[in-house]
C-alpha cells in the first residue's frame, strides 16, 4: 500500500537479530499523564519485544484511566 503523499513511510529497519530503534518521532500531547504514557513507549525503543508486554498493558491502563477521570469531570 503506498504511503500518503507527504508523509514518509517508516525507515527499513536492519535484519541483524538485535533490536533497533524505530525512529518514531513523538510529540507531547500537553496532557501530562498522556506524555508520560508516551515517554513510557518511547523508552521501549530498542528493547527486544519480548519485555514489551508489560509496557504496553501499563500504559493502556494509564489512558484508560486518563479517559474515565475525563468522564468524571
């Protein structure tokens, strides 16, 4: 499928059997628990997938959270 015009797809990423980093650029949302649930993915960067799990699970349940504390206001 190719990439929408003026957006570059991501860079190949070497097949060396270690991990490498994405690359992805991330930008601050402003929202202080939303960031810091994006510095958490941010920091998985180069980290073998296996460690990934419990990374992921923290930071949904972080948004999760950051969500319902919206419906309650």
């Amino acid at each position: 499928m190719p990439e929408p015009e003026g957006r570059p797809g991501p860079a190949p990423v070497p097949l060396t059997g270690e991990p490498s980093p994405l690359g992805v650029e991330l930008t601050p949302t402003g929202h202080p628990a939303v960031d810091a649930g994006l510095a958490r993915l941010a920091a998985l960067d180069g980290v073998p997938t296996d460690a990934h799990l419990p990374v992921y699970e923290d930071v949904h349940q972080r948004l999760a959270d950051t969500l319902a504390a919206l419906d309650r206001d």
